[in-house]
C-alpha cells in the first residue's frame, strides 16, 4: 500500500525532533547536524531507530539543512549530493524490518544577509531539484518539506519536488493568528499549496500544539487533500545554554488526539519533541482513523495589493513647481545635540526643505535617529527624513521602532540595508540584516495601508513618505536601474542618489529611470580639499569623481579647497537645472554652512 493509500485508511504517527535529540546526545551546539550522516553516521542511525522502536511509521532523514545554501555558509557546498544520498541511505537502514516510510527532509535556504541581490525562482528552483534529487536515489518514499516561512520559496521546492515523482508532504511554519510573513491566511496557504500540487498539507514548528491544533481546523476547512500537524514541544526556555521545551508528552499528546479529530493524517513532533512524546502519541492515535470532513473549497481569491501611500504634503508637495532641497546632518557621537539643531535652523532659513539624519553611517556609533528627528523637528521646525537601517533590528524591532516614528510625527523615512557593523568599530557588534532594502520597503508599505508584516490591523496607517537610494556610479547602471524598479513596485515614492560628480553619469540616470516617473534627488557632496577628494574617490564605496574634478582639486585645501568644490557643485547644479526637481546635499564632516550656501544658490536663481 503506498503512503497516500496509507493516510486515506488510517493516522500515521511521525518522529520527532532529530536536532534537539542529536544535541541531546553530546553534539556540539555549533556543529552542523547534517554534516553527521558522513562523520557520525551511526549516532543519527541510533536516533533512527529510537523513534521507529516507539511507535513511528514516517521517520524523515537527516537532511533538513541540506542544501546549497547552507552547506556552502560553512564550506561543505560540494558535499551537497552525498550528504542527502547518505542522509538517506541511513533511514532506509533503520527502517528496514519496519512498517515504515521513509521521508526526505526538506528545509528553507539560508538567507543571504545583508544581500539584497535574491535568488531568482529559477535558481532556488535548480537548488531545491538537487537535494530531492539525491534524496530520491537514496531510496526515500516521500519528500516532506517543512519549516518554511515563504510561500514563494515553498512553491519552487515544491515544484522541484514534483519533478521526482514521490508524494510530496507541504508543511508551513505560520506566524501569530495563523499567518505568515506579507500577512497571508492559513486558508490562502493551503489552497495556494494544493493548487502547486502537494500530496499533503500542513503545518510545523511556529508555535506550540494548541496553535497548530487551530491552524488544522482552518485547513481542514478548505482542502480536501490530506492534512498534517508537526508542532512544537511548546515556548521554549532558554536554560544554562539550552533551549528547553516544558510541554509534556501526555499534553503533547492529548493535542494530538485533537489534531485528528479535526481532520490530521499525519501527526509529529518538531522542536523539542523526543522519542518520549512520540511513544504517546503512538499509544494515543492507534488505531484512529482520518476524520470525516465537510470541505468547501473556494476559488483561489486574488491576492490583495496594498498600495503606499503617495507622496502629497511635506517637502515634496512642491515638487515640480520649484526646486526641492534636502540637507543630510549627522547625528551626534554624544548626548550634544545643538550643532545639529543650530545646522537644521540655518539651513531652514536658507530655504531646504528636509534634513536627512542617517542611522549609524558606516555602521558607527551615534545618536539613535528617530527620536533625534523628533527633536529637530520640533526645536528648529523642519522636516525630517529619518534613514533606516536593516542591520541594527529584527523584524520585531523595526515594526515597533517605525510605529513609534509615526506616533512622534515622522512623515519620511529612507529605507537603506545599512553598512555592515562589522565594518564599524564596536567589537562584537553583529548585523541583523532580517529584512533588506526591498522589503523594508514593502514593510513600510504595510504600515502605511494600516497593517503589521503580518496583515494584522494597526488602527491607523502610518503615513510614511516612503524613500530609497540610488547608485548611478556603478558599471552597470541598468542593474541598478532594475533594482530601484523593484523598490518602486515595494512602495517607494522618492529617490536620493550617491554623490554624483559626472554629468554623463546623471545623463544615462535621468534617461533609464524616466519611465518610472519618481521624484529623484541626486546627491551633491561638496569636495573640500585634494585630501578629502581622493579619500572619497578611493575609499567611499559608491562613489566616483571623474578625474578632471580630481585634477581641479590637486593641491587646494583649507579654504581654497572650499572655495574650489563650491565652485564644482555650483557648476553642476547650474548644468542639470531644468532636468532635475531637487537635489539631495550631503555637506562634508558636518559643516552645514557650506550646504546653507549652496541652498540659497539654488532657491535664489
């Protein structure tokens, strides 16, 4: 009988947790689980076998992390195929004298932190095709892929998984109320995995078994395919290094009893799970049978679009009828905060429209920004726009931080990925990098159409200005070009570029971005001396001073040096007016009096 006959006549139990156990054994805590179907083989062959003894009839492999990009994180990409191949040649081994299947483990990518350039759907697809494909000539009866947070990388594992001809068990790891990141449904999930094909629908990990117990009822609702429940050993804690799970097996166990009867076929342990609730379970569901269901399925509905806010009031509601200046001034190191309130003062009366305040640039220590534009805005009363990086929070963080940016009156935000903090100069600081340019920017998106990451209801949209930057200096602008028509799509209403000295290179920006009919203000860092030149030209990723301007500048420095990169900046300004409806100025080391001149020479011509 095969597996899906199996589920359709009777409940299947599942193993439980294969890292929590190995750990458990006296692998190290830093050591790749994966990596001991080849070094220790016969430890993973021994857990195996613990869960087959206590009552599981589908044991998966110890493959979970096995693909390319987690492999290749920690050196073992071209381990890739045997590490799968023996992943699965070890729980055929165990299961052989058993009435049992065997399932090849299938987890999420690693994502590439603080890379904003994703993997194609093609390429994750090719990814995903080769772990199944190794898993299938090990012998394994079905592939469950589980743990994943994005429908989109689900589908192309999924559809990988197809091509092998094996049944296919689908398992989503929701968030809070049922949903996953973007804020789509159980129901929307599930219908949108049978429509991919999946052989079984269901859901892992997340939260404990009380929520994955509601998430099976709202499957069961939907879908006629069969369904599985894979939950945690509820919240963890986190004890002398150790997660531990406190929910016990008679609990996990009763649960359980209640996933069936709500329509589950195939019932496991994720984390925290051990032989111990798998034995339990056994004795609890023998002998039940899958539940009679009454299924309504729905059409598939159209995925809900949220559309930012636009830009309308602040400083760019005079866009197009005069130009539009924004200053960008550095935090404060300390708690002194009055040379940037007296710089937003002047700079106010010079006639800019914006200070920019940057997170941490060049992932140094400063002044948290938020609650610093707060303050600018309401002792030198300009607007501010607020950058915000995808390295200093989690997505936690973020959401909180930006609803409290709302709350204090901040209109604009940037939305950067942010240097690296490794690059900085506090020793042991790590980045976080959750989210990225793109979807820091769809996040900010959601906030504004009134919803958290999760689509859940805020009350109120935040009423974000939503902006992004711009590299023009790169070699190949028509990769930036697509990446900031991707921002665009995310919800980006406005645009500030690197510093630009060469007019040829603003010439191919304006002419490859005209489509996107986006306000976009290039960026204008005044040169101050031949020193300052080269340090920028050499060591500032992103930006390039053609050499002329580098010859001009040779030899000048102090006030000769000033002189000469105002004249520079003039020229250029004088150049592209006309063609661009603002600019974007970054005054060097602070000094805004050399940004208060150039605004007025803007603003007065």
């Amino acid at each position: 009988m095969t597996f899906i006959e199996r589920l359709t006549s009777e409940v299947l139990v599942g193993d439980g947790a294969i890292g929590t156990m190995l750990y458990a054994k006296g692998v190290s805590l830093d050591a790749n689980v994966e990596h001991l179907n080849l070094v220790r083989p016969s430890l993973v062959l021994e857990l195996h076998r613990e869960y087959l003894a206590v009552g599981a009839r589908v044991i998966e492999t110890n493959t979970f992390g096995a693909n390319w990009t987690r492999l290749a994180a920690i050196g073992l990409e071209k381990r890739e195929r045997e590490i799968n191949l023996r992943g699965a040649e070890l729980a055929r081994e165990a299961a052989a004298g058993y009435d049992a299947f065997v399932a090849g483990s299938v987890g999420p990518l690693v994502r590439l932190k603080g890379e904003e350039r994703e993997l194609s759907a093609a390429e994750t697809t090719e990814i995903y095709r080769r772990q199944v494909a190794a898993l299938a000539e090990g012998g394994v009866d079905l592939l469950i892929l589980e743990t994943f947070t994005d429908l989109p990388q689900l589908k192309c594992a999924l559809a990988a998984a197809r091509e092998t001809g094996l049944p296919v068990v689908a398992n989503m790891a929701f968030l809070e109320q049922g949903r996953i990141a973007g804020g789509l449904d159980v129901e929307r999930v599930a219908l949108e995995l049978a429509a991919g094909g999946a052989d079984v629908i269901g859901a892992n990990c997340g939260a404990g078994p009380l929520e994955i117990l509601g998430t099976v009822r709202r499957m069961a609702r939907v879908t006629e395919r069969p369904l599985a429940a894979y939950p945690n050993s509820g919240f963890p804690e986190y004890v002398n290094g150790r997660h531990v799970y406190r929910t016990t097996p008679d609990y996990f166990a009763e649960r359980a009893v209640e996933m069936v009867e709500a329509g589950a076929a195939l019932v496991g342990g994720c984390c925290g799970t051990t032989p111990e609730h798998i034995r339990r379970l056994a004795e609890r569901l023998g002998g039940m049978r899958p539940a009679v269901r009454q299924v309504v399925v729905p059409e598939l509905p159209a995925e809900e679009r949220r559309e930012a806010a636009a830009a309308g009031e602040g400083f760019l509601a005079r866009w197009g009828k005069e130009p539009v200046v924004t200053v960008e001034l550095d935090p404060p190191k300390g708690f002194d905060c009055e040379k940037i309130i007296a710089g937003s003062r002047a700079l106010k009366a010079a006639g800019a429209d914006a200070i920019n305040i940057a997170e941490n640039p060049l992932a140094r220590i400063r002044m948290g920004n938020i609650a610093l534009g707060h303050l600018v805005q309401r002792e030198a009363g300009i607007e501010v726009i607020v950058h915000v990086t995808c390295r200093d929070r989690n997505l936690l963080g973020l959401q909180s931080d930006l609803m409290g940016a709302s709350l204090l009156g901040i209109r604009s935000i940037l939305a950067v990925t942010g240097d690296p903090a490794r690059i900085g100069e506090q020793a042991g600081a790590t980045s976080v990098y959750d989210l990225n340019s793109f979807t820091l920017i769809k996040l900010l998106a959601d906030l504004n159409a009134g919803v958290n990451a999760l689509g859940n209801p805020l009350g109120r949209g935040a009423g974000f200005t939503i902006g992004c930057a711009f590299n023009p200096n790169g070699q190949r602008l028509e990769v930036q070009t697509a990446r900031l028509e991707k921002k665009v799509a995310n919800g980006a209403r406005f645009v500030q570029t690197q510093p630009i000295y060469d007019l040829a290179r603003l010439d191919a920006m304006l002419e490859q971005t005209a489509h996107l009919d986006i306000p976009i203000l290039p960026g204008i860092m005044p040169l101050v001396s031949e020193r300052n030149c080269e340090f920028l030209h050499n060591e500032v990723p992103g930006i390039v001073i053609p050499d002329e301007i580098r010859q001009r500048m040779r030899g000048k420095e102090k006030d000769e040096g000033v002189r000469e990169g105002l004249a520079i900046a003039k020229e250029f300004i004088d150049a592209v007016r006309g063609r661009v409806g603002g600019f974007y100025l970054v005054p060097p080391f602070g000094r805004y009096e050399i940004a208060a001149e150039l605004v007025r020479y803007i603003k007065e011509k």
